[in-house]
C-alpha cells in the first residue's frame, strides 16, 4: 500500500513539470578527479612513490641513514706490500751488534724474525725507509719515498728521537710535532688515497730506563749519548734528575696524543697505543745498549702490529 502510494505521488510531479522525474547523474569526470586524488593519497600514505615522483619527500632510508651517505671504508687485512718509515727502533739498530743497524731483523719489514711482513702472508714486496737517528721532521721526505712504491700499507713508528735529545728544553714542542706528522699524513693521504696506515705510539722511554739501568755494561753504553735527556746520569735519583726524566715521559705522552687525534680523522689509519703501554723485559733489550730492541723484542713489536692490522 505504501509503495503505491509512493508511485501516485511520482506521477502528480510528473504532470505538474510535463516531464519525467530523473535521478541527479555526477559527471564522470568529476567522478574520475575524485578517484585520482583518492589514489594519490593512498600512495602517498603508503610510501609508494618514488623518489623521482616526489624528491622533497624522501626522508631517511630505513636504519635512519641518508640514501647519499658515505659508503663505509672497508679496512683491508690483507695488504700485498708495505713500507715501514720510521727511527733506529724500525732500522734494527743495536739487534745484532752494538752501535750498528740490523734491517734483517726489523719488526717491520725484517727477514730473520717473525716480522710484520712475514706474518702478514699476502705482503709479497716490502721497503724499509726509517733512519736511524729520525725525528718527526725527517717523516715527510720518508713519505715522498714510500709514495713512489705506491704500497698499500705504511706503517709508521717515529718520535722518541724527538724526546731524547741532549737537554729537556731541546725537545721538539708537541705543536710543532702535529703540525709536522698532519703534514707529512696529508701528503701521503693525497698521493695515496686508497693506502692504509698504522701508526704505532712512541715507546715509554721512562720504562726502558728503569729496566736498562740494571745493566752495567748498558749503562756505559749510554754515556756514548743514547737518549741523553732520558739517560744521563742514569743513576742519579736526586729530585732534579728525577724531574727531568718525568718531563721526558710527559712530552712521550703529549707525542701519543697528538698521533691519535690526527691519525684518528683518517680512515684509513689506526693509532696503536700497544707500544706505549709495553712493559720490555730484559730479554727483549739490546744485550749492547739495553735501551732499544733486541730480536726478541722485536718480534713482540711485529706481534704487536700485527694484532692491529688484522683486526677486522
């Protein structure tokens, strides 16, 4: 009855108008635009669009990192030469007779020890720079050396002539000791991008003292002029030489500080504090000098490096 009703009513209007009621019709374009803008919402929400669509967009990739952040630097273990810069310590000296160097038993790139390059068994070349006697301000003429070999590991073990001088006061100043070393790894940074370095810290000359001055013959040994500002009247113990040898000590550690802060803003070079913090027996003294390393000690040092280099 009420849909009768309802058909009654839609034939009154129909004569009123003289036409047919019809349905409001929505334009199919409208209808379309609608359904654009809902898809695009979609997308938007649901990260579908790509960075070309929408570039202003783009956040982070996913772990928060930038698309266009740095590719990490890969360090590589297995270097296939090496070249070692470097003092009397990489020389050999006073390994295998006293005042004299011995290369062949380097820590570094020796062939009668368990040297760094020998442990290090993709190393098929090596070049051994050092001089004995070398300050920090001999390292970059070291460097214009190794960069014509073009090695992919230099190590680098420079500073304690630096310290031992003839006086206190003639000490290189750790200022000019940083600005010498950041010279010297920039070059070889820009000559040799892709080369890695090891740096290992400058030994602690108090220790070696301590330990050498047991010896008798070592001790005379060191009145010839090793490390006067350490050495010198080795077994004076009065306040002012005592003074003396921790002024030493101190500027050893001011050289370390400054070979980690500027090593550590290079990625491809690792500051190696082991050699500092060593505590050399007697065996691994020079049996001429006790004060630089003998064979044994220098196979700890190889030891040491090598510890660091292969790490991943």
């Amino acid at each position: 009855m009420r849909a009768s009703a309802t058909r009654r009513k839609r034939s009154a209007t129909a004569s009123m108008t003289g036409r047919a009621a019809v349905r409001p019709t929505v334009r199919p374009v409208a209808r379309a635009g609608v359904a654009l803008l809902t898809t695009a919402a979609v997308l938007s929400v649901s990260g579908c669009f790509s960075s070309s669509d929408s570039p202003s967009r783009q956040g982070p990739s996913r772990g928060g990192k930038s698309p266009h952040a740095k590719p990490r630097v890969v360090w590589n273990t297995s270097p296939d030469s090496l070249a070692s810069l470097g003092d009397s310590i990489t020389r050999g000296f006073d390994a295998c007779s006293v005042l004299s160097d011995c290369p062949e038993v380097s820590w570094s790139t020796g062939k009668e020890v368990n040297s760094l390059a020998q442990r290090l068994r993709s190393t098929t070349r090596s070049w051994n720079f050092a001089k004995t006697g070398a300050v920090m301000d001999d390292l970059p003429a070291q460097v214009t050396a190794a960069v014509a070999r073009k090695p992919q590991l230099v190590t680098v073990m420079i500073g304690a002539n630096d310290a031992c001088r003839a006086s206190v006061s003639d000490m290189t100043s750790p200022e000019e000791f940083r600005t010498t070393f950041t010279s010297a790894l920039t070059k070889l940074r820009r000559e040799l991008p892709k080369t890695q370095v090891y740096v290992a810290s400058v030994p602690d000359l108090k220790r070696l003292w301590s330990e050498g001055r047991k010896n008798v013959l070592g001790k005379q040994i060191w009145k010839l002029g090793i490390c006067p500002s350490m050495l010198k009247d080795s077994d004076a113990l009065d306040a002012a030489s005592m003074d003396r040898r921790r002024q030493v000590a101190q500027r050893v550690k001011s050289y370390n500080k400054v070979l980690k802060d500027v090593c550590g803003r290079d990625e491809l070079c690792r500051y190696d504090p082991a050699v500092h913090n060593y505590r050399f027996t007697t065996r691994e003294l020079s049996k001429w000098d006790w004060f630089h390393p003998s064979k044994a000690g220098q196979q700890r040092l190889a030891a040491m490096a090598y510890r660091r280099i292969s790490a991943p």
